[in-house]
C-alpha cells in the first residue's frame, strides 16, 4: 500500500497518469496481482493497493511502461511523498 498527496495544481495530472496504467493493465491483462488507486475526497490524496496473487509465474506491475512513466515523475507531483508499506488482509468481499 502507498498514499501521497499530489501538489494540489498536479493532482489532476496525477490522475490522468494512473488512468493511462488501468489502460494498458486493461490492454495486457497481466497475471499475478491486482490493482487499485483511490483519490480521496480532499481530492490531493491518493492512495495505491497492490495485492499478489500466489500463481506460478505472476507479472510485474513495474513492467508496464505506463505505471513506469507514472512513477518516475511522482516525487515532482507531490506535497507529502509516497510511504509505502506492507499490510495484511484481515476481510474482504470480492
């Protein structure tokens, strides 16, 4: 899990860049994880859920290009940095 706040003026383009991620996930259909990303409602937070699957040979979200284009101008786009950490499922419904 990662959250961040987008500098308010770059959190639109900040969205425009994970959209192009779903896009091409949703063009290669990669194996092994699944991925999601909420704006929050102060509309400058975001945060990123990666959660792997146990399959023989997953893929990699860093080899899409699109989430590599995404990453390597997201320190530029933010007031407060990416924190990443690890977390642990407890529940879930689909």
């Amino acid at each position: 899990m990662v959250r961040y706040q987008a500098k308010p003026e770059r959190a639109d383009e900040n969205q425009r860049l994970i959209e192009a991620v779903f896009e091409e996930l949703h063009d290669r259909e990669p194996e092994g994880f699944t991925y999601k990303v909420f704006r929050l409602d102060d509309g400058v937070s975001f945060i990123h859920v990666a959660i792997e699957h146990d399959v023989d040979a997953p893929e990699s979200l860093q080899a899409v290009p699109a989430f590599q284009a995404f990453v390597a101008g997201v320190e530029d786009r933010c007031e407060v940095p990416p924190l990443a950490m690890g977390a642990t499922i407890v529940g879930g419904y689909r």
